[in-house]
C-alpha cells in the first residue's frame, strides 16, 4: 500500500480517505493518532493490523467538541462534563458507558469507552469536518515508542497505513491522562499532562487505580502490555556523579543521555563523545522529546539510553511512569 503525504492545506483529502473507511495518521498535542471511523468495523480492524495491536486493547475514540460526545456515550455523568468543561480540548480522556454503534472492535468488548478531544488545531479541524466518532491509538507499532513526528511515524507505519497528515510535532509528547468516571470511585488509569493534583481538584474522591494487576488488566487492558520501549537498554539515574560511575565499563559513543537541568548539578561535566546528548531546561521539555529521543537513540544503533530520573510531582509524574515502562517494569 503507498502510504500519501499530505500537507497541512490537503486536510480534505484525509477527511475523504477516513470517510470511505481508510485510516490516516493525524498530529494531536499529545501524541500522533492514527485515525479511522469508529463506526466501521474495517476501518477499525485495519489500525490493529497497522499496529500489530494486541485484539485486547481497546482504542480512544477522538470527537471534536463536547457536543459530539452524545454520539459515542450512553451518559455524561454530571463528573464526566465538569471535566470536558474544565480540561477539553486537551491531554485528557475519559472513560464512559459506550453507545451501541461504536463498534466493539473499538473496545474490544468492554461496555465503556475513551472519549477525548485533542487541544490540536489540525486534529481538531479534522475530526469537525468528518463530525463523526474517530478512533486513534497512538502511531506508532505497538510495543515502539509513541510517534511524535510524522518522520517517526513514517519509521514504523510506512506502506501500513492509507496516509499522513503531516504537521508539526507534538507539544507535549506524552500520552493522554486516563480517567475512569463509570463508577461512583473515579480513577486514574494512566497518568499524563493532566495531574492527579488537578483533577482532585475537581473531585476530590479521584485516586489512582491501584487495584491487583489482573482487575487493572481487565479495567484497562492496555497497561499490561508492553510499551514505549526503545531497543536500546534504558538506564535510569539521579545524579551526575551516578551516570560517570556506571559509564565506566561502556564506551560512551554507544550511550546516549537524556539530562534534566533543573538542578544545576551538571555544570562543569563533559557531555564529549556520547553517541546522542538531550539536555532538556524544564519537564515540559523532558516530556516533548523523550520519545524522539528514544527513537535516535534506535536510529544510531546506541545500546544503553541513560535517562535522569525526575522528581514525582506535576508532569513528572507522568514522565516517571514513562521511564519505568521503558526500562520494562511496568505494563508487562
Ligand atoms: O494521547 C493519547 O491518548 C493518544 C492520542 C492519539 O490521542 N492516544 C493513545 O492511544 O495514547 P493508545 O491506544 O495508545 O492508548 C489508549 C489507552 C490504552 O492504555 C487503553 O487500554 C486505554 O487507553 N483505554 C482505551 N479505552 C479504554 C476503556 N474503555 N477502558 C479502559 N481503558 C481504556
Ligand atoms: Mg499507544
């Protein structure tokens, strides 16, 4: 299959290619999407088979404004509106009771759907122009970091996928927060830009989800696979004293590093001769790159990426819960 490039200004013909039942990759601010009609079975069976999805992960459903929401859920719980009212467009989904004619491919069986609507100028005039439900996971082979360049999706969906709307990257390069609000204990299922802290802000019962891991997988499958891995090893460390004590016995030309200047424990250290060098200012930053950042560490074949931990407050929280995945101790 050739995959079309289109430019931001041939928007219509993604509109055409996702309206016959085809799936195209679209920008948001979170993540790049990959796009089809969450009403039509074979446009949905066509994301997992581009992917390589497992069958039992179900998929986001994308709208453009909280109007559209009637069109994939039975409710919107007086919780579920204050919180498009409060956080949408933006990184957040929300987990309802589904209507009948999003097909159960979207789902995968369960009764609920995600519901987002992306805070992204080009998805959002998209998903308008269709005015119907589109389902996207992120583009990306599943297991593969998240795209959050076309490039990147390109890497991994090239002759996979019917076409690419191809924008500018995505801002904040993490994956939506995930929220449950179909029962009366509103939870977490994925931390993201939208911290725990605001949304108890909202409703103070919100927690996360911290059931065993089986209720988890069945509450929100896509957690117990494998995720945003890189090929190369992924090492996490504090300090920069800790990174030049465990470079010892590698060659730094096979490493690369991905620095958090926030504190300023780095002046003064040599960053010659690593095979790729990030030195991210702020967390904001540290989220919009790890991904690409992964990615070139694949690129040039580098075998151990050596990434700063963060502290576990705001958005750090989130990228903390990306680095364990990365480094395989979560989501297995
Ligand atoms: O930022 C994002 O959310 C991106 C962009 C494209 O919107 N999409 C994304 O989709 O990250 P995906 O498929 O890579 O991740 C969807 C996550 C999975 O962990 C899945 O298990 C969970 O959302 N999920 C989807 N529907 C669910 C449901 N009905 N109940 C529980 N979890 C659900
Ligand atoms: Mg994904």
């Amino acid at each position: 299959m050739l995959t079309r490039r289109l430019a931001e200004a041939e928007i219509s013909e993604a509109v055409t290619i996702i309206r016959a039942g085809g799936v195209v990759a679209f920008p948001t601010e979170t993540v790049y999407g990959l796009g089809g009609l969450a009403t039509r079975s074979e446009a949905i069976r066509a994301i997992f088979a581009a992917k390589g999805r497992p069958s039992d992960n179900p998929l986001i459903v994308h709208v453009g404004g909280i109007e559209q929401l009637s069109q994939c859920v039975r409710e919107v719980t007086p919780l579920a509106r204050r919180l498009f009212e409060r956080f949408a467009p933006g990184p957040l989904t929300v987990v309802m009771p589904k209507l009948g004619r999003i097909c159960e491919e979207v789902t995968c069986g369960l009764d609920t759907v995600g519901v987002r609507i992306p805070n992204h100028r080009l998805a959002l005039s998209l998903l308008r122009a269709i005015g119907e439900p589109i389902a996207a996971p992120s583009a990306n082979r599943s297991g593969r970091p998240s795209g959050t360049d076309w490039r990147s999706v390109l890497e991994d969906l090239d002759g996979r996928i019917d076409a690419i709307l191809c924008g500018e990257s995505s801002s904040i390069g993490l994956e939506s927060t995930v929220v449950d609000v179909s029962s009366g204990e509103p939870r977490v299922l994925r931390r993201g830009a939208i911290t725990l802290e605001a949304l108890q802000g909202m409703d103070p019962r919100f927690a996360m989800w911290e059931g065993k891991a089986m209720e988890m997988a069945m509450r929100s499958p896509g957690v117990r696979h494998p995720h945003y891995r890189p090929q190369a090893e992924v090492v996490l460390f504090e300090q920069a004293g800790e990174l030049s004590e465990s470079l010892r016995t590698l060659r730094r030309g096979d490493c690369g590093v991905l620095v958090s200047e926030v504190n300023r424990e780095w002046e003064g250290f040599d960053f010659r001769g690593f095979g790729l060098v990030e030195r991210c200012g702020t967390y904001e930053e540290y989220g919009h790159c790890l991904y690409g950042f992964f990615r070139e560490a694949d690129r040039r074949k580098l075998t151990h990426v050596y990434c700063q931990r963060v502290a576990k407050e705001g958005l750090g929280e989130a990228i903390a819960d990306r680095l364990e995945r990365a480094r395989g101790k979560i989501g297995e």
